[in-house]
C-alpha cells in the first residue's frame, strides 16, 4: 500500500510515456528487497489508475499530492494528510487511496474507520473552504474504481 501511494504522488509529474520507466527505478530503490515480478505488479497498479480516463482530472492541473490538513474540530484538533486534493472554483475533491484485496463492492461495506477518516477531513476542509462543494471520494486502487462518498453517510461519522 505504502510504494503505491508513494508512486501515485511521484508519478503524475512524470511525462506519460516516462512513467512505465520511473515507476521501475523508483521501485527498485524504495523496495529493493522485492521480487521483480512483485515490483512490476506494483507498477501495473499505479499505472493503471493513472492510464484510466476517468481519473484524469485527480492527477491534473489544480490537484496536490499528500496535502497536510490541520484543523480545529470542536475540542479536537486534527492533523492528517490527505492523498490528493483536487480544488477548482466551486468544489474541493478529497481523494483517499485504498488498496484493499478485493475493494468492497457498496459504501455499507467500507471499513468505518475510512468513513470516519473522510469525514474528520470534510469537516476541515469546510472550514478551509467555506464556499465550495466538498466531495469525498475513496480510489480503490484495485481495479481501479473511484467510489464518492454521499456527504450523508459521512454525517454520521463526524468527529
């Protein structure tokens, strides 16, 4: 999970036909001890996310890899970091990668505490962004398929 998230916030700044290539090397020294053949399924992996169309605007101009988020939440302060917030005029998009084997098929199997996780961050960036749609999505990398988040379900699970 963590080489996956490592490379899915180096490699979108790589020219496309350069990632196959970066996605080697920086395998190889972040995880030197892995088999080649484990180090190439990886690299499918985040390569796929990234090929995949529908993602394109998770990885493009206006979104940021690994953002911390620190907020004042009640008597609670949370600090956390988000895998890749994309902002635009009029919403926010907070995308959190999960590499579960296999992703749950429905949000009503979705691990609580992910749900919980995404709605302490929500409730961040409201504060952060008052005037923009917040929208929480969790990026299944296995697959891959982006599952958004219906902000009612993540009402029930704020801090």
């Amino acid at each position: 999970g963590n080489l996956v998230h490592r490379l899915l916030q180096s490699l979108p700044e790589v020219a496309p036909e350069e990632r196959q290539r970066a996605a080697t090397r920086l395998l190889e020294v972040l995880a030197p001890e892995l088999a080649a053949d484990a180090r190439a399924a990886i690299a499918g992996e985040t390569l796929a996310v990234l090929e995949t169309p529908d993602f394109a605007p998770l990885f493009g101009p206006g979104s940021k890899a690994e953002v911390p988020l620190t907020a004042r939440l009640g008597d609670q302060v949370l600090s956390g970091q988000v895998d890749r917030l994309c902002v635009s005029g009029d919403e926010v998009l907070l995308v959190d990668y999960k590499t579960n084997r296999p992703p749950p098929d429905s949000v009503d199997l979705v691990a609580p505490a992910y749900l919980r996780q995404l709605a302490a961050y929500r409730a961040a960036l409201e504060i952060i962004y008052p005037d923009r749609t917040i929208r929480c999505a969790l990026l299944w990398t296995d697959g891959p398929r982006l599952m958004e988040i219906n902000p009612d379900i993540l009402a029930h699970w704020m801090p």
